[in-house]
C-alpha cells in the first residue's frame, strides 16, 4: 500500500502491500469426552450405549492447556505443533448389573494464524479467541498488527486535478478514487491499489 501527500507539490511517503493484520502463532484446544453405559441381562446378552461430547471450552480452559501442558489434570505429552492426552474407555459386562466407563482425549495444536483483514475463523481479531463447532482457537494480543502498513518508498508529487496525482516529468500518474480514514490518518487510494498519505509541502 502507499501513502503519500497531495494539494500542489507535496513529499510523499510510498508504502508498499500492507502487513497482514494478524500474523503469529495462537493455540487450538479441544476435549472430547466418551461415556459408555453398559449391561449383561440374565440370559448374558449384552447391550451398550455410547455417547461422545464434545466440551465447549473457554479461552481460559486453553490457556491453562497451553501451560502447564495438562488437560483436567492429565500431564499432556507433546510431539512437534501438537500436544495429547488419550485415555480411551474401556467398557466391561457384569451379570445383571449396570456399570459405566469414561473415556477423555485432549488436544492442544500451535497454529499459524494469519488474515489480511479483521476476521479469522469468522471471528473478530480483536476477540483473542474463536470458538468452533469442535474446537477453541486463541492467540495473544501482541500478534495482531494495529496498523498494517509498510513503508516502501518517497518521491514529490503535484496534483493538476483534483483526484490526479503526478510526479513533475509525468512519469508517473495516480488517479484517486477513494479517501478513507485509515490508522487514524486520511489516505487517498488510487486505482492502483495503493495508498497515498499526506506529509509535508516542500
């Protein structure tokens, strides 16, 4: 993107394609739960019900995953992105008697969280977390970008109409299409995608 000044001869600043808004490494947490009922009636057949859960998490439930390494008290144990805790249920039959098993898997991943714009998982940056239909994503303030822009460049331009950026040899030539408030400063974007600030007249 670029920034530059306008109104007459002005110095501009030339910035490049923004940063991504959020870039950096968050976390993927998940609990899924396994409750088996099972039973042996007096002729010895056996019957069992199986039901799954998937826990709907907090970012504090993450957090507490991510350090120090455990889920619901179970020490987790780590293998390149990924953290896990498996205990699967193992289901028994007793003679006319009900009895029941529980089974847990954690899951802890380190993700690349990466978006050009506000939403990621369609939730907001701003929100550190994004709850999905299995799992929770978190991620700490420090890797969102509050103003991704990048500076690439400076030259002087003059403005021989209204929404005509050029420079003095019209070698180069930016027609405004938009102005917009961005980071708190009026940019003046041109069809090329870019962005022109305001700095100075020289």
């Amino acid at each position: 993107m670029l920034k530059t000044m306008f109104d007459g001869c002005w110095k501009n600043h030339s910035v490049g394609t923004a940063k991504l808004n959020i870039d950096g490494t968050g976390y993927e947490c998940s609990i899924v739960e396994t409750f088996i009922e099972t039973f042996k009636n007096f002729f010895g057949a056996e019957s069992k019900d199986e039901q799954k859960f998937i826990r709907k998490m907090s970012k504090e439930e993450c957090f507490i995953m991510e350090f120090p390494i455990k889920c619901l008290g179970n020490v987790m144990i780590c293998k390149d992105n990924r953290c896990l805790f498996s205990k699967p249920a193992h289901p028994a039959y007793h003679w006319l008697k009900t009895s029941y098993a529980y089974g847990l898997v954690c899951s802890l991943r380190y993700v690349n969280l990466q978006s050009e714009n506000s939403k990621i998982y369609n939730c907001g940056i701003e929100d550190l977390e994004c709850k999905t239909e299995n799992s929770i994503f978190i991620w700490n303030k420090i890797i969102i970008n509050k103003c991704p822009l990048k500076r690439l460049d400076s030259m002087s331009l003059n403005t021989t109409f209204d929404n005509i950026f050029s420079d003095s040899l019209g070698n180069l030539t930016f027609k405004i299409f938009n102005k917009s408030v961005y980071c708190d400063i009026e940019m003046f974007e041109p069809s090329e995608g870019l962005f022109l600030r305001r700095i100075k007249r020289i």
